[in-house]
C-alpha cells in the first residue's frame, strides 16, 4: 500500500512542478505581450482623453463662432443693395505732401558720385560701405 502512496505523491510532485512552469511561462508571456502593447501604444503618439476633451469644445465653440459669423455675413449682403456703394479712401491732400520722397536725386548722384543721403541718426560706425 505504501508503494501505492508513494507512487500518487511522485505523480503529484511532478504535476505540481509542471503546472508551476506553465504558471511561469504565462507569467513571462503576459509581461511580453504587456510590453509590446505599451511599445506599440506609445510609438502611435495617441493623446490622452483629457486632451480630446479640450480639442473636441474648443471646435465646438469655433463651430458656433462660425455659425454665428456666415449668419452675420448673410444679414449684411442681404442689407448691401439697399446701401450705396462707397467709394474707396484716398488719403488727405495734406497727408500725401508729408509722405518722404521715396525716389533719390540720380541725376545728382551721378553727377557728384557722392553717396546716397543717409540721415544724421544713420552715421553711425556700424554702417560702412
């Protein structure tokens, strides 16, 4: 009978053995298996909900803006032919005398050979030719 009870405990033993190294093994595959998903998850630049949240109202509020701006837009060209067309702004008479003169004097360059006027504050050292 003992034989018997030795025999069951030795089965026992090495079924206890191989379920422990299959209990291993799978413990080792999920760690892998977890890497590789963190791995691929964080290579796909994926954002975090909070994120998306903050994206998704700010389109949200950009959408209504926009809405409320076309419908703006619709009133006002709607109004637009009861309105006379205006004439496009010219500037002062006064205002165009005060512009600079953009154009130097040629004829005055090439007959001195001087240099171009450069005002007073432009005399610097830092400005050579």
């Amino acid at each position: 009978m003992q034989t018997q009870n030795k025999l069951f405990d030795d089965l026992a033993r090495v079924a206890n053995g191989a379920v422990s190294t299959v209990m291993g093994m799978k413990d080792e595959i999920d760690a892998m298996v977890r890497q590789r998903i963190e791995r691929f998850l964080g290579d796909a630049d994926l954002v975090t909900r909070e994120e998306f949240d903050a994206v998704k109202a700010m389109a949200a509020k950009a959408r209504t803006e926009n809405e409320k701006l076309a419908a703006r837009i619709a009133k006002l060209e709607a109004d637009a032919p009861n309105r006379p067309t205006p004439r496009p702004r010219q500037p002062a008479p006064s205002a165009r005398r005060n512009q600079p003169q953009l154009k130097p004097n040629l004829q005055a360059l090439q007959k001195n050979k001087a240099a171009p006027h450069r005002p007073a504050a432009c005399r610097g050292h830092h400005f050579r030719q």
